[in-house]
C-alpha cells in the first residue's frame, strides 16, 4: 500500500539467536554499577509486591483471609468431601 522499506531480521533457530555470556562478561556482574542495579530492582520489587497486597486487603470484604494453620487443617479433607458431595 505505501511501499515502505522495513528492515526485517530473520532468526533460523534458537540456539542461533542466543548467545551465552562469557566469562569476561560474569565478571561484570561485580562491578557497583551492577550492583546498584541489582538492590534497586530487588527494592523496586519488594516495594510493588507490598503495595500490591496492601490492595488486595482494602479491596477484600467479609471474612478475613485464612491462615496457613487452618488451610493446612483443611487440606486432608476436601478430597473426602469431594467424594461424599459435601463441597460447598
């Protein structure tokens, strides 16, 4: 329609297309700069991970969660009460 060159990259295989790091690059992970990068994503993170639960709790209502305590309890059951209809 508008005959618009598009440079197009062509991949025959995977194990073509990736390239494994070498040795002279691990060696990079070192350096701070890698490893400021590495805190601030692992902060950015555990950040968003917070905010998200802190939503998902102001978003419930009713009954509040349940504790591992009492899934545990509960888990040896439901096989038995999916057997005898008694699933609610």
């Amino acid at each position: 329609m508008f005959d618009l060159s598009v440079r197009r990259v062509e991949v025959r295989g995977l194990l073509d297309a990736v390239q494994p790091p070498s040795l002279a690059d691990l060696g990079r992970l070192t350096e701070v700069g890698m490893l400021g990068t590495v805190v601030a994503f692992a902060l950015i993170a555990s950040a968003e991970s917070l905010f998200s639960a802190a939503a998902v709790d102001r978003l419930h209502r009713g009954r509040g969660p349940t504790t591992t305590v009492n899934s545990s309890r509960r888990v040896p059951g439901t096989p038995c009460a999916g057997r005898s209809g008694r699933c609610r």
